[in-house]
C-alpha cells in the first residue's frame, strides 16, 4: 500500500532550493511504495502527470490507428473476393461464348 507524505516548505527552503536547483518549489512529495521511498516535488509529479495522460491519449491513438488499418485490411479483402467472382464470371462467360462459336460452326458444316 502506497502511503504519501506533503511537506509544505517555508520561505527560507524555497529560496534555498530555488538557488541550489533554479526552480520554485512550494512542496515536497514523499511517497513510499512497498521498500521503497521517493520524494518528488509538486512541479514534478504534475509533469509526470501530465506525460502520462499524453501516454494514454497515444495509445488510444495508436489503438484507432489500428482499427482503421484492420477496416481497411477487410475492405481490401472484400474487394478482393468481388474482383475474384467478377473474374470467374467473366471466365465462365467466355467460355460459353467459346461453346456457343464452336456449336455454330458445328452446325454451318
């Protein structure tokens, strides 16, 4: 079970980390996870956040992305199978034509 601390800084740690660091800081996070412990700052799990929703929305980009692609692999195969039928109908009708022309010039003999 995950357990988190916040720690509030005062003016004096706030400026002293903005001058080790650069950065404003108005909190600290603690967390401990299992035997682990991880302090991370306000500013920092806002930006771990913030990557993590742009994470989720990519995959369920990548997840539309795929469902077009197998609609699009079906369509391609139904078009396939249609092009098939239309050649094997176009092979059987030429292949009367060819019975029907050798059964006229059966018959003009």
């Amino acid at each position: 079970m995950a357990k988190e601390v916040r720690i509030k800084l005062t003016d004096a740690q706030r400026s002293k980390i903005k001058s080790a660091i650069g950065k404003n800081m108005t909190e600290i996070r603690v967390t401990s996870l299992g035997g682990s412990t991880k302090a991370v700052s306000a500013r920092s799990a806002r930006a771990i956040s913030e990557q993590s929703a742009r994470s989720a929305r990519s995959a369920r980009a990548i997840e539309e992305q795929s469902a077009r692609s197998a609609r699009s692999a079906r369509a391609m195969e139904e078009q396939s199978a249609r092009s098939a039928r239309s050649a094997r109908a176009i092979e059987e009708q030429s292949a009367r034509s060819a019975r029907s022309a050798r059964s006229s010039g059966d018959e003009n003999v």
